[in-house]
C-alpha cells in the first residue's frame, strides 16, 4: 500500500510538471516507458486514481484552448493515457461526463495537417478502445469519424498510422453492418470510401454520366490507390472472418464492386497501379466466394462447385496473357494461392469448374512455373531410356494436374510469348523466369510437399539447361559427368532464345537456391523425386566452369553439400569401399581448385562442404576417407587455418578439422604428422578473432578426446584453457573452454570405471590385471584421484574466480548448473576431502589463489617507500639534474625508454604460448572451494544477472529517474551529446 502511493505521489508531480507552459524535454523514451507501465495489469490502481482523470480533462481543456499550449508529446501521452482509462467501462461512463471523447474527437477533426503521427496513432487508439462499448460507438457514429479514419487510411501518413487505421475502420464497419444491422450508415462508409474512384474516373456532363479518362495522371492515381489498397484489406479481412458478413453484398448491390474497378484498367500502364487493381479484384472474388458459397446456409448448390469463381479467375490470367505482362502474370498466380490459403479448411480439397475435378492449387502451381517450362528443351536430345521414361513421367504429371481450363492459357501464352517458327520474342526475359522462381520460394510456408516436390522437379530440369548451355559455351560435351552433350543443334532446338534465359547468372542462382530451400525444407529425397539422383552430376559441371560469379559458385556449393547428405544412401555405402566410377571422384580437384580461389565467401562454403565430407565418412560413407586422403585436402585445410586472411574462413577450416581428428584414416595419413597442438595452443592464446579461438577450442578438445597430446604440451594445456576461462572476453570461448573441462572430468571418472555417471558393483581393474568389487572405499578412492588431478590443474579457482566477476549470463548459467550438480553429487560421499587433502597436499612454496577483499584500505605512501634518503644526498642529485644540458636528459630518457621497448618486444616474439605454469595462480584447496562456494547466493545472483540482461525496471526507480531527468532538463544541464 505504501508502495502504491509513494507511485501515485510521484506520478502526480510529473503530471503537473507536463502541463507547464515552458515544458520541453530531451528524452522521448521516457513517455513510452511510462505508457509500457501504465498499460500493465499490476498498475491498474494508477488509471482508476481521481486526479488521473482529472488530469486528462485539464489537459485537454489546454489543448482545445491552444493546442500550442502543451507540449506534442504531452497530447500523444494524453491519448494513449485515455485509450487505457476507456478499457474499464466503468471509466468510460465517467469520461463521458466530463465530455473527454467528445472533445477529442472535435480536436482530431480540427486540422490534422500540423498534428504528429503520434497524436494521430494515440487518437485512433483511443476511437479504439471506446468502440467495444455501444455507447463509444454512438460516439463515433455521432461525429462520422469514419471520415478521419478513411483520411488516416490513405498513402500520405506513416505505416503504423494506416495500420491501426484500417483495422479501426473495418472494425467499425463490421459492426454496424453485422452487429447492429445499421444498413444506412454501412452504405454511408462504403460511399465515402469508393468517393475517389467516381470523383477521378467519372464524369457527369449533361445529365449524362462517361468515363473520363487520364492516362497515368499521378495526382489521380495517388489517390485512387490509397482506396485500392484499403478495400483490399477490408475483402481479405472478410476472408479471416469466421462468420458471414453482409459488406461484400452491399459491394455488389449498390456499387457493382467489379465493374468500376475494371474501368481504372483503362487509366494506367503503370505495373504498380496495376497490381492494385488485380489485387482488389482478386480479393473481391475470393470476398464474394465466401459469402455466396462457403458461409452461406441458403446455398443450394453442391459445395464444390466453382465454376463461377473459376472463370473470373481464369478470365484475370488471360487478361494479363493478352497484354502479354507475364510479371503481373505470375505476382497474380501468388496472390490467388496465399488468398486461397487464407481459406483454410473451409475451402474443399478439390473443386468442379465446368464440370470437370480439379485441385486448384495445383492450377496455380502450373502458373507459376509456366515461364520455366517454356525453357526446358534439352529433353528432346535425351537417348538414354531410363532417363527418357522419367522425363515422360514428369510431363504425364503436369498434364494430370492440370485442368482444360490451365491447359488452354498455357497454350494462349505459348502463341502470346512465342512466334509462329517458335521464336522467344521480347517478352521471354531472364527477369520473369527469375520472378517465377522467387515467387514459388514465398510460398515456401504454404506449399503442400506434393506440390514442393513437383516444383522441385522442374528446376532440376532447368539446371539440366544450364549444363547443357554450358557445355555448348566451354566446347566440352563430352565430361566425366555423364551429361549428354546436346551438340550445336541445341540452339535450334524449338522453341529458339530461351538459351538467353537459362544462361543467365542470375537465374542460375535463382534455380540452385530454390532446389537448396525445397530439398531442406521438405526433406525431398530420391524416392520423392528421382531425377536427384544426377544432382551431383550436374553441379560438378557447373563448378568446373571458370568463368561463374562467385554467388553461383557459393550456392552451387552449397547444394553440392546438400545432395552429399541427402541423397547418398546408407545401405549402398557398405557395399562400396571407393568411389571409382562415380561422379563423386570429380569433386576431389574442384574442391581443391575451390579451395585456393580469391574470394573468401568461395573458399568458406568449400570448406563446409569439406566438413560435411568428413563428417558423413565416419560411419556414413567410410569411402570418403580415402577420398580426402588421395584429394590431399587435410593438410590443404591445415594450411588455411593457419595462413588465411580471412577469420571466417580460418574458422571454418578449425571446424573441418575437428571433424577430421577423429577418423583414424584421416589422422595416420597426415594429419599426426602436423604441428597441430602447437598452433591450437598458439591461436587460443593469441588469435585475436573470437571465432577463431572458439572453433580451435572445440579441435583441441576432439584432440584431447581422440588423441594422445604429448606431456610436454600438458601444462600449457591447462594454463591455456585456464586462461580461455577467465581471461577471454567472448562467451562462446568461454562456453567451450568449460566444455572441455568438462569432458576431462568425463575422462577421468570413466579411466576410473565409471558407467553411465554412476560406479559399477564390479569392474575391470587395470592395476591389478583383474575384475575387482569396488566397495564404498575404492569407490571414494577413485573420486578422489580425479578431484585431486583437476584441483593442482586449478580448476575450482577459475569456477570461483568465474562466479565472482562474469558478466555473460549463459556463462553463469552453465557455472551455476555445473556447480551445482557436483556439489550434490560430492554430498554423497562423507570423508573424502581428507582423502583428497592426503592424495594432493598443497606445497608451502606454491601461491594459493585468494580473492581480494571487498574493500582495500589504500596503501600508505611510507609502506611503498623503501629507506629514507640522506638530505646532503638529495641535494646533491638535485644540483646534477639542474646542470645538465636538456637536450641530455631527454636523450638518456629516451635511451631508456628504448632498452624497455626493445626488451618487451624480445619477450613477445619469444613468448609464442601462454606462461607454462600459468594455472597455478588458481590453484586453491578443495576445502576453500567449498568454503567460498557456500558464501554466494546462486539465486540471488543468477536473478540479479538475469535482471540486469533483460533490462528490467521497476515503476517507481522509472518515476524517479523521470523526474530527475526532468530537474536535469529545467537546470540546462543536459551534455551535448557530442
């Protein structure tokens, strides 16, 4: 209760404060914070307290006055501050007494041109909140503030203004079409809004009514298109509707919706004006499908019959065939499937259009992918059979999928697109094929798989053109992967020109893209689609070509990798030990031809594709060991890590050899012969790049499990991951080096005959040559070791050094939950700190690692200074100095200063790894641990990080900070922020 009105107090100091006449403020952010506590359900007592109002209603007495009176920022939190109190309706009543709404609306209808977009987002916030409540809408009603919100709507304000607009606007509309079944104010709203589509395409002269027409007139095509955009959203907004709304027959009664906007076609050649025409259009369609088929009860028709709706649409895409505008072809195809979409389950799986059973997404599919298939011709010189029956397959597919109706306009377009010899005419451009591609990739989230699969078959099949356009430019048909050559005769193949397409970079990228998206999306495999089984085939051609950009080139790699993974059956694998005779052999020198090129992003994927190899030949495909080995690429990889100037790539290449340590191949036949530990250690003490020393943490440690590191190597081992622990100021780096000391726990509890993290009744003991028991004792004994090895390691230091000063909450998470299962664990066993302190005592000599104390009392200067100098002595050393020439003393300074750089510099260049014996500045007892560890409060301090992580801050502290802020700001003494 106190805390409550310690916040009402504050609060009503900073609302006088915003109503002052000189009110000014340098900090916006705190109106929002403010707003952000306000609106919180725990804050409610705030918006129900009386001067809350009251405060409301002399503000907006000031501002009907003279707007200029108070601060713009002042009158959008005033807004806002009205939309919260109008939740309670209670409130509502009481805003209506001191006449608030009215006001505001009148304020808002006054002159919008010199309001702020925040004034006008808090007054549509606060039309908002009223009309859930019949008597706000009366309000509104009262005033026509559908007027304001259709200004709102239009092109000329910010993005979130029209946003709240609209759905303020639709609200409204739908209310007293459906809820209130007010039909004339319904038709006033619908008036007011198609006001500028008569006012612009209409013409009364002499009683008589004719279409006046001005072609691509920019003032009249602005202000029709904020009214095409803003009917759009009101016929979608009836298609997530669940219930059946009467706008769409007051559209088609009173203002025959389509007609009209068939007319503006007349207007424009303009492709953006125009796609707001088909998009009304099309948006009215599905409305009108809604209402007269799928939500109405009187509907005697069977429920699958489309052909109505079917020919409009059908008649739209001829439309855009007969203009031969095969973009707005495709953008209207897209349109139509996420509309479709936007129907759900209430649309049925297939639909009767004149008779005949279709699946109409797959109309809109063939649409989609029409452009492309003009494309593919290569098929025609195919001799081998098998791969002639799949083509067939393929083809017999796309004409079973599509209806008489889809198969008609492909044909219209073919004569449209395409001369009477088959000529490509102007209209078949590298742009369209590649528009057509990117479109079916933003229906990545709405695609059945049946259907994914069938588009990714077709562009297998124009990456098969690409090949074969580029064996024609390289004069090389015949290749080691087993592409048919197409010969000259390729470029008069019919239809001719579309080699201009398929030879486009651009729409190459766009092809191997989509095939990357739809395989990995989907999870498409050779069953699905068998015709990727000659990906790889394909790819290698197009990565020997020297002369593709490096996009190409990433993406082709990339699906290279993707096709290794995918498509490489498990069960073959075991039957092959090689790769002779496959086209897997050509890819050893183009990814060591990749490997060596200029451009880092090339050489990065290349080593993915390297890791990946490496990876899956393991145990996958156990053939891809020798293949890296006769590839000679592990020590390529080595050598990258080591010397190239790109610190992705340097990262990359650390992460592929991780994958290769641990295959005994890969290790025997190079790789143990390499300085490997020397340069780990070396990079995760001096790389400078983050990722660098992460990745070279992450090889060390599959090293350290796989592998015998030399002892010469141990402590600086140690010191090193020490130091990657507390010193290194990235948390990943940090992550991974406890990681790894984790795994050396794992280790040793395992060497000790740990199972499964619990001690077995009986086990193998390597000492003894024989099974043993292991009793409580033995048990307790091989704890013991393993704690007594990590702690000369200094391991417990860096954990309490750790939870003291980190910063990096994941860090502190992974400590806290660490620590706190070994404690639980340790508790188990009674003792064995005894035995721990017996097996690894301390040396007196050794520094132990203490924490300073939280407060130091500085040093006095008599306990720095050493003996106290003779006075006879100063003098003398004085009287030398001030006869010295200057030029003398700077020179001797200067000699000295440059002995002490030179000195440091031989340290550094000598000192190539971390001081040897760096971690026993860490080493601390296991009791201290102990000790220490109950003196922190883990909740207290993992709620305090994660606290201060998220940036959380309480009411009053924010109340606070405003006022000081505003004191700040009244005394000038806010810094230039410069």
């Amino acid at each position: 209760m106190q805390k409550q009105e310690e916040v009402l107090s504050r609060l009503r100091q900073i609302f006088e404060i915003f109503l002052r006449d000189n009110f000014s403020t340098t900090n916006n952010v705190y109106f929002e914070k403010l707003l952000t506590h306000l609106q919180a359900k725990e804050n409610n007592y705030v918006l129900q307290a009386p001067f809350v109002v009251d405060w409301a209603d002399r503000c907006m007495t000031l501002v009907m006055e003279d707007r200029n009176k108070v601060h713009p920022k002042v009158v959008s939190f005033m807004l806002n501050l009205i939309s919260y109190i109008a939740a309670d309706e209670w409130m509502v009543i009481r805003l209506r007494e001191m006449d608030i709404v009215n006001r505001t609306i009148k304020f808002l209808q006054s002159d919008d041109s010199t309001f702020s977009p925040s004034i006008k987002l808090g007054g549509i916030r606060m039309m908002k909140a009223v009309v859930n409540y019949s008597m706000g809408l009366a309000f509104l009603r009262m005033h026509r503030a559908w007027k304001l919100l259709i200004q709102y709507s239009n092109n000329d304000h910010t993005l979130y203004v029209v946003r709240e607009a609209r759905q303020l606007l639709y609200e409204m509309m739908y209310k007293f079409c459906d809820k209130l079944n007010d039909k004339a104010v319904t038709l006033e709203i619908l008036a007011e809004i198609m006001a500028p589509i008569y006012e612009n395409s209409y013409k009364n002269n002499d009683s008589e009514e004719r279409i006046n027409i001005k072609v691509d007139d920019n003032d009249v095509l602005h202000k029709i298109s904020a009214t095409l955009d803003l009917l759009s959203y009101i016929l979608q907004q009836t298609l997530v509707l669940e219930e059946r709304t009467s706008l769409v027959a007051l559209l088609k009664e009173y203002h025959e919706f389509d007609l009209p906007i068939w007319k503006l076609i007349d207007m424009t050649h303009n492709p953006y004006f125009i796609e707001k025409i088909y998009t009304t259009l099309s948006s009215y369609n599905f409305a009108l499908l809604m209402h007269e088929k799928l939500l109405n009860p009187d509907n005697s028709e069977p429920p699958e019959e489309f052909t109505e709706f079917g020919l409009s649409f059908f008649n739209l895409m001829k439309f855009f065939i007969t203009r031969k505008d095969g973009i707005s072809f495709v953008k209207l195809a897209e349109l139509n499937h996420v509309l479709w979409k936007k129907l759900g389950t209430r649309a049925p799986k297939e639909i009767i259009i004149q008779q005949e059973r279709v699946t109409f997404e797959n109309q809109l599919i063939c649409f989609h992918m029409l452009p492309l298939l003009f494309s593919i011709k290569y098929a025609q010189k195919l001799e081998e059979e098998n791969k002639v029956e799949l083509f067939d397959a393929y083809v017999v597919k796309l004409l079973e999928i599509s209806c008489e109706q889809t198969l008609r306009l492909c044909y219209a377009m073919r004569d449209a697109f395409f001369s009477s010899d088959g000529l490509a005419l102007e209209f078949v451009t590298p742009g369209l094929a590649n528009k057509c591609i990117l479109s079916l990739l933003s229906l990545e989230c709405i695609l059945d798989r049946e259907q994914a699969v069938t588009i990714c078959q077709t562009l297998l099949y124009v990456l098969r053109e690409a090949v074969a356009m580029s064996a024609i430019t390289n004069n090389a048909q015949d290749d080691c992967h087993s592409v048919s050559s197409a010969g000259s005769s390729y470029l008069d193949m019919y239809p001719r020109g579309t080699e201009l397409v398929v030879n486009d970079p651009m729409v190459l990228h766009s092809v191997m893209v989509g095939l990357r998206t739809l395989i990995e999306r989907f999870k498409i495999t050779w069953k699905e689609s068998v015709e990727t089984i000659g990906l790889v085939n394909c790819l290698a051609f197009v990565l020997e070509n020297t002369n593709m950009d490096a996009r190409c080139t990433v993406q082709a790699l990339k699906l290279v990798q993707l096709a290794v993974e995918h498509f490489l059956s498990p069960n073959m694998a075991l039957l092959v030990d090689n790769l002779q005779g496959s086209a897997l052999v050509c890819l050893g020198p183009i990814i060591v031809k990749r490997l060596h090129d200029s451009t880092w992003e090339v050489r990065d994927t290349t080593l993915e594709l390297a890791t990946s190899i490496a990876s899956i030949s393991r145990i996958k495909f156990p053939a891809f060991q020798r293949f890296l080995i006769d590839s000679k690429i592990p020590p390529i990889v080595y050598e990258i890590a080591r010397n190239d100037s790109d610190c992705y790539v340097r990262a990359t290449a650390f992460k592929c050899l991780s994958e290769m340590v641990s295959i005994n191949l890969l290790w025997e036949n190079g790789l143990s012969q390499l300085d490997l530990v020397d340069h780990l250690l070396y990079v995760m003490y001096r790389e400078s790049d983050d990722m660098v020393r992460s990745e070279a943490l992450i090889t060390m440690r599959k090293i350290f499990e796989h592998r015998k590191i030399p002892n010469k190597y141990k402590n600086t081992l140690f010191s090193t991951l020490n130091y990657c622990v507390v010193g290194d100021h990235h948390s990943t780096v940090k992550r991974n080096a406890l990681e790894f000391w984790r795994r050396e726990f794992y280790r040793q509890f395992t060497n000790q005959g740990m199972i499964d993290g619990a001690f077995p009744t009986v086990t193998f003991s390597k000492e003894h040559k024989k099974i043993v028991t292991l009793t409580e004792k033995e048990i307790q004994t091989s704890i013991a070791k393993v704690f007594a090895d990590v702690q000369q390691y200094g391991y417990f230091g860096i954990i309490l050094k750790c939870l003291r000063e980190e910063n990096s909450m994941d860090v502190l998470e992974l400590l806290i939950k660490g620590t706190t299962i070994m404690v639980e664990k340790f508790e188990r066993y009674k003792g064995i700190l005894d035995e721990i302190e017996m097996r690894s005592p301390l040396e007196t000599d050794q520094p132990t690692f203490n924490f300073p104390p939280q407060e130091q009392s500085p040093t006095t200067p008599q306990a720095e200074q050493g003996s106290p100098m003779d006075p006879s002595q100063a003098d003398e050393i004085i009287e030398a100095i001030l006869n010295a020439p200057d030029a003398q003393l700077l020179e001797k300074a200067f000699e000295a200063q440059m002995q002490i750089n030179e000195e440091e510099e031989e340290t550094t260049t000598k000192k190539r790894h971390i001081d040897e014996f760096y971690y026993k500045q860490f080493v601390v007892p296991l009791r201290q641990f102990f000790t220490e560890l109950k003196a922190i409060d883990m909740d207290k301090l993992l709620k305090q990080h994660r606290e201060w992580s998220e940036c959380k801050e309480n009411f009053p502290s924010l109340l606070d900070d405003i006022l000081c802020a505003i004191k700040r700001d009244d005394e000038n003494m806010i810094s230039d922020c410069y």
